[in-house]
C-alpha cells in the first residue's frame, strides 16, 4: 500500500490503537507527574481524543490500549533498562507495574476492549498484539498517545511492515516539545497515513461523544470517575490477627450502601501500643500514611482511617487525589448538623488530648458540651467482646451526665473500638449518638459519588515524595513486629 493511500475499511475491522496513555504518564499523582515530569499537549491528549473514541465504540470498532511496564523481579523491584534509568532516573518500585492504577489507561478513555503490556517503544515488540489484531480481525489502525518520536513511531513503523492500514493521528500525538513531535510526523509521513482527529471523526457519523471528559494538568484539582466497582480502602491503626480483624469489618453492618462499592480493612505495621502521648501520636500518623500511602496507585478510590484521632489524615491527603476521610471531624462536625451542642463519649480519660486537638483544629470549642469518659480500659484488639454487661451501662451513665449535666443535644462516640455499644444506646438516649466509623464509609461512598476530594490549597503536594522511605520503615516494623511475636511465643 503506498504511503497516503487509504482504503475503506468497516468500523468492525477498525482499531483506536492508544499507545501508552497511562495514570503514571498522565495523572498528576502518577510517576511522572509526582516528578515534575510533563507536558501541556500531553495532558491535552485524553480530552481530544475521547469523542473520536467514544464515536468509534458507537459504531462497532475497537478501542485497543498499549501500556507501558516495568515487570517487577525480586521483591517487587523493577527491571528497568540501563538508558530508560539514565533518562528517567525517577523511576521506581509500584511504577507502571502490571494491574496497579499507574498501570491502567487514564479514565477519560476507559474502558479499552483490549489492552497489551509493552516492554520497549514498539507496541508489537515482544508482546501479543499482532496476534490479538489478526484473532479479531482488526485490519486499520488509527494511532495516537505518546511520545510520537518514541512508542508512537516505533509502533506505526511495526504496524507498516506487517501491513495493517495504519493512520496516525497528527493531533492525537505529542511529545515533550511541539518541534520534536513536529519532525516525528513529517517522518511518519513516507510510511502511513496522517490525519487529523476531525478527519478521522467524518468517518464515524451520526455517534455523538457520550461524555464530555475532565483534563488532567499538573496544576488542576484532579476529577474522577465512578468506575463499575468503586474500591475503599480502611486502614486500621493497630497490627492485628485475621480474627481481630473481623471485629473492625463488623462495623460495615451498621450502615446499609448500595451495590458498588467495595471495602478492604488494613492493619497498619507501625502503631504505638495505644494513643496516649506525643511520641504515640507520631507513630500514628507514621502507620497511617506508610499503609495508604500507595491507596490510589493499587486502584483504590478513596481511603478511610479507622480511629477518632484522624491520625495521618492530613499526610495522607498531601500525596493522595483522593478523598481521604476521617471519623474525627468527619463525625463532630456531623453532630453540628444535628445539634447545636455535642458530647465526646469516650472509654477513658487518657484520650482526652485526642479531642481537644481536633476541636481547636475546627474552632468549635464553644459548640463542645463536654467529654465524659466512663472510666474503662479499651482494648484495641478484642474491642468490647465479653464485657458487654459492665461497659455499656458504664457507657449509658457517662452518656447521661453529658446529656442531663453538660446540655449535650448529640453525642458521638469517642473511639471506633466503640462500634458494638452503639445500637445498645441510641435505643436507650433521648438524643442521637454518632457512630464514627460506619460514617466515614457513608461519607466516602457520597465523596466518590459527588466526585469531590480535599483542595490542594489546603493540603498541598510535597516536592519530594518518600513513599520509598515509609515503605522501608513499615519493613523494619515488620520485621520488630516479628520478633516480638516470636519472643512473646
């Protein structure tokens, strides 16, 4: 076929080849934006393409992804090329590894019908493609994504000699400098079609774009979409066995959520003992962050923290898009939606400091009635299991004082390990009680559904991400935990 000639070929035998347009090329969280690594008329590409995209799915083509890899070896360390190193030197464990969220196709273009793992620019090198193609009989190829001087060229040209009808979509490219991807085109030119995106489009008429997709920017308040099975991760804040786990996990059966969504509890691997003190304190927000500090690369779509102290929250929102939520102020401000004055019911005294803490943070310290403890020692392990019939009187009484005492028209619980006394007292107090935990899955499933995360503003992004260095850290406490395991034995 010579260059620039093209033959009409049915929409069913046509394929939207996107070539390497991936959360850790594109999203501002992924591995080149945490880097700084970027281009305009890259994040530009998924906005421009989707319409072509969606008329071609409308009238019975394909949408075919290339995705970029780096194929994890011992312990989840990449293998990366020696000139690949030298260029990206940024590149680290959990980038573009096969099935986490720096992996997949950016949303606005999802879902692909089918997608390919490459290992060096050429999309066919050492992959499945040409065989996937020939098994479904998809003879043209229109090609866009990135870079154009790099997997782009290297695929068209793979594509020509194994004579697919190839056309390359001028402005459906880019690369890192309009002069580089320029000089790509014009070379492209002697061995396929070039056209652009509105070109191409006047072949598929009558398909509508169904979605007027968001654009990533390095600069933007990253937008989501609500996937077919939307994914929450609970980080709890203690190491606990499978069986303690479940007790935690209860607290999903005192809220009723629609299909949909998931949820996955998580220990923590770096925990004080209990929360009790400064140091404590630090620990916390340590073993919080280490065990969601990868959330939104593994696909999740929102994090919730399972402890009243909100412990790692704000870390946490400072390298993670995604809604991040905590029972804390989550909760007390909930109580100011149905009162003008709230109680903290907490299990002991030594958690005072945890609540005054979040209410200065809040500045509603005169909407605080009160927080009464009742005087019991928590276990963060086995919860109130057996002690039932000495705790939840305990609790009812001290919930009383903050309602007939202190003018306490809401109270909330004060801890999440609180969560199997809370149908015993709403049936029994003349005023609502919060349950933290089983909120914040509420709030995150609305969070999710309305498209809303933190602003930036508030929760800027650092400079220099060290999720390698929480990562070792939550090794080390593997290790210490371990052992103490081991000598408790």
């Amino acid at each position: 076929m010579m260059a620039g000639a093209h033959e009409p070929v049915p929409a069913a035998e046509t394929g939207l080849l996107i070539v390497d347009l991936q959360n850790d090329f594109l999203h501002p969280r992924g591995a080149y934006g945490r880097a700084g690594q970027g281009a305009e008329e890259i994040a530009a590409l998924p906005a421009r393409i989707a319409p072509l995209a969606n008329r071609i799915r409308q009238a019975g083509g394909w949408i075919i992804s290339t995705q970029f890899t780096l194929v994890p070896a011992k312990g989840g360390e990449p293998l990366i090329s020696p000139h690949l190193k030298e260029l990206r030197p940024f590149l680290a464990k959990g980038d573009f590894v096969p099935g986490g969220w720096g992996h997949q196709l950016v949303d606005e273009l999802a879902p692909a019908d089918l997608s390919v793992e490459k290992v060096a620019y050429s999309a066919f090198y050492m992959t499945r493609l040409e065989w996937v193609l020939r098994k479904c009989a998809i003879r043209r190829l229109l090609v866009c994504g990135i870079v154009t001087n790099g997997g782009v060229a290297s695929t068209v040209r793979d594509a020509h000699v194994r004579d697919f009808d190839v056309t390359v979509l001028a402005d459906g490219c880019a690369a890192f400098s309009k002069e580089t991807h320029d000089t790509a085109i014009a070379a492209l030119k002697p061995v396929c079609r070039v056209a652009s995106i509105d070109d191409v489009s006047r072949e598929f008429p009558g398909c509508p774009s169904r979605r007027t997709p968001p654009r990533f920017s390095s600069g933007a308040q990253p937008t989501f979409r609500r996937k077919a099975m939307a994914r929450v991760l609970v980080i709890v804040p203690f190491p606990m066995s499978a069986e303690n786990l479940e007790k935690r996990k209860a607290q999903l059966k005192a809220v009723r959520l629609g299909p949909g969504i998931d949820f996955e509890f998580r220990p923590v691997r770096i925990a004080p003992v209990n929360y009790v003190s400064q140091q404590d304190s630090v620990l916390a927000d340590i073993g919080i962050l280490e065990a969601g500090i990868e959330a939104e690369r593994e696909g999740f779509d929102a994090v919730c923290i399972d402890t009243v102290s909100d412990s790692g929250m704000s870390a946490l929102r400072s390298v993670l898009s995604i809604p991040v939520i905590a029972p804390g102020r989550h909760a007390m401000l909930t109580a100011l939606m149905l009162g003008e004055k709230f109680s903290v019911l907490a299990m002991w005294d030594r958690w005072r400091h945890l609540y005054s803490k979040t209410v200065a943070e809040l500045g509603i310290s005169h909407k605080l009635a009160s927080v009464r403890s009742a005087g019991l020692q928590p276990n963060n392990q086995s919860l109130l299991a057996g002690k039932e019939d000495e705790f939840f009187p305990a609790l009812y009484d001290a919930a009383m004082k903050a309602v007939t005492e202190d003018g306490a028209e809401v109270i909330m619980l004060g801890s999440t390990t609180m969560h199997e006394a809370h149908t015993w007292l709403a049936e029994r107090l003349p005023v609502p009680i919060l349950n933290p935990g089983p909120l914040t899955y509420r709030m995150a499933d609305a969070a999710i559904r309305l498209q809303l995360s933190h602003s930036r503003a508030s929760y800027p992004a650092p400079r220099a991400p060290a999720a390698e260095v929480f990562r070792r850290m939550g090794e080390a406490a593997d290790v210490l935990n371990a052992q103490a395991a081991k000598g408790g034995a």
